[in-house]
C-alpha cells in the first residue's frame, strides 16, 4: 500500500551505483530502513533529501513482509544546512540522532519520540541556540519518555519537598541520585550506597529549570558553560545508566560511547 509520513533520517549508506538505504525514524511507523532508488544521481529529484538529520516528508510503497520499504518521493522539511552548516550544530546533531537509531527497535511506533525528536531538530536547526543547552533538555525529556524521569521536586530518600527544606536548612549545595533517580537532601542519605554526586543548588534549580520546559522552543536559560557542561555531563551518566537497564539486549557499549563521549 503506498502510506504518507513525516520521517527523520538517521542514517545513509550508498546501495549499488546509484542509489541509498537509509534507516529512518517515521511518526506512523516508528524506525524503519527504506531504499531510495537513483538517491546519488543528481539528477534524481530525490537527489540530496536523504541525508543524516533531514526531516522529510516521504511517499512509501510499505509491505509489512518486507524488511526494507520502497520510497516512492518525498519532499525535505528540515535541514542542518540551513541557513548555514555549523560544527558545534552538527557535533548535537551526531549526538541525538545517534542515541535515536541505537535505542529504539525497528517497527515501534512512538509518537511520543518522534514529537521530541522533530521538535528538537526543528529548535537546533535556528540561529541563536545554544546547543549544549537544547542537548541537556533533550536528555532530560528522553529518558523521562523512558519512564525514568528524575524526581526534582521531592527528596528521593526522604521524600520531603526540596525547596522549603533548602531555605529552612540554608542548603547550598544538594545529590543528585543516579538511581533512584533525582535530587537528595544532604542530611537523607544516610549510608545509601546509591551513586551521588554533591552538586551547588544552581545546577540543581537550572535542571528544574529545564524539566519545567515542555517544548524545545525558546529554551534560552541564562547559566554559566561550566554548568551547561557540567550538567550535560551528568545528565548522560543518568541515561547511559537507566538505558543500561531498559534495554539489556542493545549494545550497550555503543550507547554509553555515543553518550560518555
């Protein structure tokens, strides 16, 4: 049957003389592979569509036997080329649809996912972004998806709410747990053996901060680098560890390299 969808591509490989087979992430279908015949001929008007980080919008010739699905045309939506190529974009851009294509399962649709992924995309994609910043807020909002969602609002050991217990005890400084995952109150832990790293309350309000965006645009936090980086840090130690739990057949390796990195 020929079906429509929006798709973003993550990965290309050269097939034969001309043409391609692209491994994708639909709205309606979840990942899938497709071939795109002619893709490298130039003058193919498919020519130049299918290429890493695009957001399409593709005609499929789809059969559920088949393992890689006919594109019969598309139309591009999305480029990282535009308005100008640039290296710290394409450096998130690597990052994001790497993580997509390695923990996901082919046939698996997720609307959910693939609003985060085109909407991040579409805010990478404009002049002006602080990158390092819109990659923390992807993190965050993946492995939420995932259902491992850091609780920041209550104290993960004691389950007191953070805020009124930060002024009454003139708190600094709070852990942030990797599993369970969220932030602690100092004094909580006790003799937990859960991995902690002792972070200055700043860092912990800019993550509230992020959580509390729901949508990537107009995410212009003010915040020093170092906490930017910082954050991304340990915002990728969390999902590399929680991904390690909810998807024990992938290969891990890969995924903690593409986020340790």
């Amino acid at each position: 049957m020929i079906v429509k969808t929006r798709a973003v591509i993550l990965r290309e490989t050269k097939y034969r003389d001309q043409s391609k087979i692209c491994s994708v992430y639909t709205r309606e279908f979840g990942k899938i592979s497709v071939i795109i015949k002619g893709a490298r001929n130039p003058k193919n008007k498919l020519s130049g569509l299918f290429s890493a980080g695009n957001v399409v919008d593709l005609v499929l010739y789809k059969k559920n036997s088949r393992d890689i699905q006919l594109v019969s045309d598309g139309n591009l939506i999305l480029s990282p080329m535009v308005p100008a190529p640039d290296l710290d974009r394409f450096a998130v851009l690597y990052r994001i649809i790497d993580l997509v294509k390695q923990t996901t399962e082919h046939d698996e649709k997720n609307l959910s996912l693939f609003t985060l992924l085109a909407g991040t995309l579409e805010e990478l994609y404009h002049d002006g972004i602080n990158y390092q910043q819109l990659y923390a807020w992807f993190l965050l909002r993946f492995i939420s998806l995932l259902g491992f969602q850091p609780s920041l609002r209550f104290c993960v050991f004691s389950g007191k709410e953070l805020m009124p217990a930060v002024e009454s005890m003139k708190l600094t400084e709070l852990y942030f747990v990797m599993n369970p995952g969220g932030l602690a109150l100092p004094g909580a832990a006790g003799d937990s053996l859960a991995k902690k790293h002792l972070i200055p309350l700043r860092l912990a309000m800019l993550l509230s901060a992020l959580a509390a965006k729901r949508l990537p645009s107009g995410i212009a936090i003010k915040a020093d680098p170092d906490d930017i980086e910082r954050l991304w840090n340990l915002l990728q130690e969390y999902c590399a560890l929680h991904l390690e739990h909810a998807r024990p057949g992938k290969n891990l390796a890969i995924v903690s390299q593409i986020l340790l990195k």
